[in-house]
C-alpha cells in the first residue's frame, strides 16, 4: 500500500536546481535508506514532504487517508528553557490529553445522575473502558518509565534530565527529538542522520527501534552497518535523479555495480552501432555522386540515425578526494601505556595498560562518557596522567584529527592554513586543495563558512602535509558522506605507519582495524578483529 506518492516534482533553491520532475512511492512498512553524496537533496526531501519548502508548480504530494508524518532534523530546536526530561514527556500530547479525559469520566461516574441511570452508567463505563485501553496503549501509569528508559536507551545520562535543554549539546537535543517522536507513533517517520553523536550502545538501541517500529521508516544516514541492519530499501538520489533499490546497503552496492557494469556495456554496443551508421552513410554520400541510386539509401539511414534514442554514458564513478597518507616505518614500539590513572570529581582511567607496535589499526571504543578523549588527550600531551606512564617511540610523529574541528583556525582560509601547514607556493596549495574537492572560490574563503564535511576532508587534507607516521583519529567519519568514508577506509589500508582509531561508525571499524581496545570503567579490554569479531567474544563472554 502506497503511503506518500510524489508525483513530478521540481525544487529550486536560490539559483540551484536541486531536482526536476521527481517521482517517488513510499510503501507501508517499508525500512529505507536514503543515500546520496552531500548536497544531493536528501534533507531538503524531508522538507518538501513536510512542507517546509514548496516544490515548483506542476509537482504533487499525495498522502493515503489517516498517514501521519514525523520528522526528526538534523538540528532540532526546542525552547532552551524546556527541562529534558519533562519536554520529552510531552513528546505525546495525546498522553496527557487521555489523562485529562479519564479524570473526566471518573468524576462522572461520582455523579450520582449518572451511576444511578443504568443507560447512562453503562455508555459512561464503556467511554472508560475505551479511554483506559488507549492509556495504556502508550503505557499507561508507567508512562513516564517508559519515557526515561528510552532516553536512557538512546544515550541521554539520567544526570542530564533535569537541565534545561539550552546547555544540551546538539547531539543531546536529537536525542530527545527522536524520544519525542518514538512516542508519537506517526505512520512515517522521516529520521536526518539520528545516529549522529549516538555511541555503540546507544546506535545498537536506535537500531531495535528502527526494526521494530509498527510503520514506515526513511532514513538519511552515512552509517553503513545501520543501513546493512534496518534497511528493506535503498534510495539513492543523485544528479537529481531518485533510484531504489530491493535490499540493504550492501546489497545496493552489488546491485548499483551490476547496473552500471549493464549500463556502460549497452552503451558501448550502441556506440558501435551508431559508428557503423555513420560510416555506412558517409559511404552512401560519396557513391550518391556517381549515382543516384543510392539517395534513397542515404535518406534511409538519416532516418535510422534520427530514431535512434541516443543513452548518455553512465557515470561509472563520482570524483572522490584525492587522499594518500604518507607515512613511514618509525619505531617498532609506537605507544605504550602502563598503569595511566586520571580522575576528575570521579575516577576516568584506574589503570590502562596496552602496547600498540608499528603498522598496527587498533580501533578504541567505548560508550559516550567512558574516557576515550581523556585517553587521547593524555597520549597527544595535552593532559597529565595522575599516575602511570606514557611512551611514544623516539622517531613517531604524531597526526592528530580532532572531531569538533578545534584544531582548525576558523578566522583563516583555506590557502593560509594550508600554507602553513607545509612550504607551499599560493598557485601549489589551490592545487592541492582541489584534490579534496574545494573549489577555486573556496579556497580563498575562511574555514568557518566550511560545512562539517567539509572541515573534515580539509582536516585530513592537513594530515597528509603533516607527513605523520602515527595518526591518531577521533571519529574521522563522523561529517564525512559515505564516498569519502570508503577513500579514507582505502588510503588506511595503504597508508605506512600506524593508527589509533576512536570511532562509533562499525562499517568504519570493521573496514580498517584488526584489533579493539573497549574502554569500560575505566579500564581497557582487548580484542583481535574488527567491530563484528569483537561483538561475537564479548557476547559468547557474556553467555558463558
């Protein structure tokens, strides 16, 4: 059953097209992945189905009778002053509203009019019954349990409840957007990257109610393992175009390679074709001139070449980044840590010990809050362990990738920083840039008019002039869309050094480490593997 038809649809924004004549039938019950390269228009998908935008005249959108719409923003914003907690009680106004008609029908039933007039009592106690069976529907007196275990679910600290929601992070408001939604129940949901900020834990929780959700669900993520997980479908817009796949991510891309593989082979045979045409006309033209027997034949073939419905040539492969991490052999013990301790108000580390030689990926992992940037920090200098030892090998040099961009300076452009970062004439570093998909105007503008994925590619632009050979990476993927995960999954697979990866994105992991440290209370566990092999120990651990 289709849920939302859109029918032709044209978006314009400023002088940019994002899309022409669009077409797109969203089933019920369908799990779909909307993917596409950054800018493509996924975001501004959800808004013109919400209708925050205004598609061009001539298009449609067209919902089933009864289907409800939620959407969850990239940003969502609340009023700062909202307590957490209580703004994601009131996710579901019908809650309360239900409360509000039981003590209704409750003080009616008081009423001696009204239990003393047996046609009366008996539609009094059947509104009762209906009212109490929807209350409790949506959990009934335990409602606000239910609330509190979800948050807790997703990530949000029982701490946090109590604040107001203007000293949350961005990542904290999602949640409690999402919270609010899940609530809700809308037949769709529309979710803009909700796993963005969540940890292991809580993405693993997000994915349970993704699967179980009783509806139809889009979902615009650059998390692979999710899509792999929840997904029935794959959307892929691009070039203004919309696709769908049958299938989860992975399945997409086998699927999407064989099309294109199809696409490039019958455009090639049309390409021959139309050669021979061609010549075979040409040799029409010249013998017309000894005889004109053959203008019919000339005429003929015109027409044969007009009627051809000409395919465009596929576009096997969008431009990437140009990433290549230099590095080189170092020492042969990268970093070790002995018995590092730090507290702050509580005790963060009570005793890491790990050894990390040259050429290794070790990924470290750990639920939000559990010490993984303290640790970072401790390694990188910044921060003073209260007890314990650091050692980094005497010819490693480090390469650090911050996740909230700090070590960028915003008031600089991309020249200057660049510049900066290696001996580069103004001509040279422009070049350079263009590599990591900046354009000309770009390069000349300052660092913070850069979107997130854009700050980042330029973060790991400056890593390849810093000529490091041990890299450590704070969740490197984090604004990155998919294309330029998979060239910096490629440029670690090839890359002479070492690297320290602290990273939620499982696909991420799994593509590029072979061994885990998890950070739990304090202290480090080891493990050989990636994400999947870690999970598959520690949940036969668990059993046993």
């Amino acid at each position: 059953m289709i849920s939302i038809s859109l029918s032709n649809l044209t978006l314009i924004l400023g002088s940019k097209t994002l899309f022409r004549d669009l077409s797109w039938e969203i089933q019920h019950d369908q799990k779909i992945g909307l993917v596409g390269p950054n800018g493509a228009g996924k975001s501004s998908l959800f808004k013109l189905i919400t209708g925050e935008y205004n598609a061009e005249p001539g298009g449609t959108i067209a919902r089933a009778r009864g289907v409800t719409v939620g959407y969850l923003s990239q940003q969502p914003e609340f009023d700062p002053e909202a307590v957490a907690f209580q703004l994601a009680l009131d996710g579901n106004p019908r809650v309360a509203q239900l409360e509000k008609e039981l003590a209704d029908i409750e003080a009616r039933l008081g009423d001696p009019a009204v239990y003393s007039d047996e046609k009366t009592l008996t539609r009094t106690l059947e509104l009762h019954e209906k009212t109490l069976d929807e209350y409790e529907s949506y959990g009934g007196a335990s409602y606000p349990e239910r609330v509190r275990e979800l948050l807790l679910g997703l990530g949000l600290p029982d701490e946090d409840f109590g604040k107001p929601v203007g000293v949350l992070s961005g990542g904290q408001k999602k949640l409690i957007g999402l919270a609010r939604l899940m609530l809700v129940r809308p037949s769709i949901l529309l979710l803009d990257e909700p796993d963005n900020h969540l940890d292991l834990p809580g993405k693993a929780y997000l994915e349970k109610l993704i699967l179980n959700y009783p509806g139809t669900v889009v979902l615009v993520s650059h998390d692979r393992y999710l899509l792999d997980a929840v997904a029935t479908h794959i959307t892929e817009i691009e070039d203004g175009r919309l696709t769908t796949f049958t299938g989860n991510y992975t399945e997409y891309i086998l699927d999407k390679q064989e099309r294109m593989a199809r696409a490039e082979e019958l455009y090639q045979i049309q390409q021959r074709s139309i050669a021979r045409m061609e010549m075979a006309l040409k040799r029409y033209k010249l013998w017309v001139q000894v005889s004109d027997k053959f203008a019919s034949r000339v005429h003929s073939m015109e027409a044969r070449l007009a009627r051809v419905d000409r395919r465009d040539r596929p576009l096997l492969e969008r431009r990437r980044m140009g990433l290549e991490l230099n590095g080189w052999r170092g020492s042969n013990q990268v970093l070790e840590l002995s018995g590092v301790q730090k507290s702050y108000a509580r005790p963060v580390l009570t005793g890491i010990n790990f050894l990390i030689r040259h050429g290794e990926r070790v990924g470290l992992i750990g639920p939000n809050g559990a010490g993984k940037s303290v640790l970072l920090r401790l390694i990188l200098g910044t921060e003073v362990p209260d007890a314990g030892e650091i050692k980094i090998g005497p010819s490693i040099k480090v390469g650090y990738y911050a996740q909230e961009h700090e070590t960028l300076d915003l008031d600089k452009t991309l020249i200057e920083m660049v510049r900066r970062a290696a001996h580069l004439s103004e001509s040279s570093a422009v070049s350079f840039l263009l590599r990591y998909l900046f354009t000309y105007k770009q390069a000349s503008e300052k660092i913070r008019t850069l979107s997130g994925g854009e700050r980042s590619r330029l973060q790991l632009a400056l890593l390849v002039l810093s000529g490091a050979n041990f890299l450590l990476l704070d969740e490197p993927t984090n604004n990155l869309d998919i294309a330029s995960a998979e060239v910096l999954e490629n440029a670690l697979d090839d890359f002479v050094g070492t690297v320290l990866v602290i990273s939620h994105d499982r696909y991420f992991l799994d593509r590029t480490v072979g061994r885990i440290l998890a950070l739990e209370c304090g202290q480090v566990k080891e493990y050989t593997g990636g994400y999947s092999a870690y999970v598959e120990k520690r949940d036969a651990t668990m059993v046993k």
